[in-house]
C-alpha cells in the first residue's frame, strides 16, 4: 500500500495514503476531543473530517479552541 507523510503539528508522521482527517485524530487519540482542526492553514469543521483525505505533504494543525470574551 502507498504510504504518504503529514506534518501534524511538530509531528511528521507516515500514513497509508487515502486516510482521512477523521482517521489520524482517531489514532492520535483525539477522536472524542474538543478540537479544531486546519489543513495546509484552513480550517477543517468536525462534519467535514471524515470527507477529507489527507496528501502527501499535508501539514495538520490541532488546536484548543479558545472561548471567553
């Protein structure tokens, strides 16, 4: 199977190509977080995971969302 690598935060990590974004937070054990997520510096809404597959090359960004006002 073709492997590709993704940058996940500091992180640079080899994963069977045609995995989603849904998938990689799942085996990095942020599956049931609440996250946000960004792709190549666009944001990537929670629905929107598991539609979208990750290249080689990709560069994903976890965060804490932030609240208070």
């Amino acid at each position: 199977m073709k492997k590709i690598i993704v940058k996940i935060n500091d992180e640079v990590l080899e994963l069977n190509d045609n995995t989603s974004l849904h998938e990689l937070l799942k085996i990095k054990d942020y599956e049931n977080k609440n996250i946000a997520t960004a792709l190549n510096s666009n944001f990537i809404s929670k629905e929107l995971r598991s539609k979208t597959k990750l290249k080689d090359g990709d560069k994903v960004s976890i965060f804490s969302p932030i609240t208070g006002g």
